[in-house]
C-alpha cells in the first residue's frame, strides 16, 4: 500500500472521513428535563447516518482507486472528482441541516414543559469533519483542473 500516491486533498478525505466515522459515535443531539437527559449518536438521525456513509464511502473512493488503482468508468461529461465534490457538499449540508433543525420532537410540542432540545459535541465535530471532506474534495477537483471558473477553476460555465 503505497500512501505516497495521495494527493493533499486525497489526504484530507481520508483523515475526514475516519473523523467522521469516529464522531458519529459520540452524542450528537439530545434533550433534558428536569435533571434527566438522553443524548443520541448520528445513527439515530437518517440525515446524520446518510452523511456518514457518504464520508465512509469517499474513504473507500480514495482508497481503492487512489491508493490500490482500481479503475472506475468513465462518466461523460461529469468526472469523479466533481462527483465526489457533490458527495462531500451532501454530506455537509445533512448535517448542517440537522444542526439547523436540532433533534425533532415527533410532532410534540415542548413549549412550557421544561423539556430542552440540545445539540452535542459529536454533531459539531461531525460537521468540521464533513467541511474536511469538502475541502478534500474541492482540491482534488482543482488539482484536476475539473473546476468551474466560479468555484476557482479555469473552465468556464458549470461542472
């Protein structure tokens, strides 16, 4: 295995993505009352867990293609740094929006109950670990020169 092949951004996905795989084990949201209090992982959340196996599968990404030189397809007018950009934009914006929303409450209200929504260490680490992967993402597409001329690149028009 020869991790001389990889890139600074290929560097900052891997690193990323592990992150992220180890916070989402921590408390990412919760709530109190009265001196109790329950704190859930971002296996409990759908937008938490989706925007983990998405940093999980940007790892494997960098990892058999970078690393091991597996092939992948060719897919026209889109390349797989711009993919893996999206995926890694996904990714952060999941839990931007989870840290956004905070837990949801199933409908009920908690107006006057005492009850305290919260967010936990584990989705705030989460979510650098995701901007990680964005930035990773993003010079790897620059280094490729896959790049809009609005996102910093010398390509005119859109990805």
């Amino acid at each position: 295995m020869d991790l001389s092949k990889l890139s600074m951004g290929d560097r900052v996905i891997g690193v990323s993505g592990i992150l992220l795989l180890v916070f989402s084990f921590f408390p990412w949201l919760g709530f109190s009352v009265a001196g109790f209090s329950e704190s859930r992982s971002a296996w409990t959340f759908t937008l938490c867990w989706i925007a983990v196996i998405l940093g999980v599968l940007m790892v494997a990404y960098v990892f058999l293609v970078k690393v091991q030189g597996v092939s992948l397809p060719d897919l026209g007018g889109v390349s797989w740094a711009q993919v893996m950009l999206i995926v890694a934009a996904v990714a952060f914006v999941f839990i931007l929006i989870k840290v956004i929303a905070g837990p949801g409450t199933g409908g009920v209200s908690l107006s006057g109950t005492g009850v305290s929504k919260e967010r936990k260490i584990g989705i705030f680490l989460g979510l650098i670990a995701s901007a990680g992967l964005v930035g990773g993402a993003y010079l790897n597409a620059k280094e490729a020169d896959e790049l809009p001329s609005w996102l910093g690149g010398s390509k005119g028009g859109t990805a």
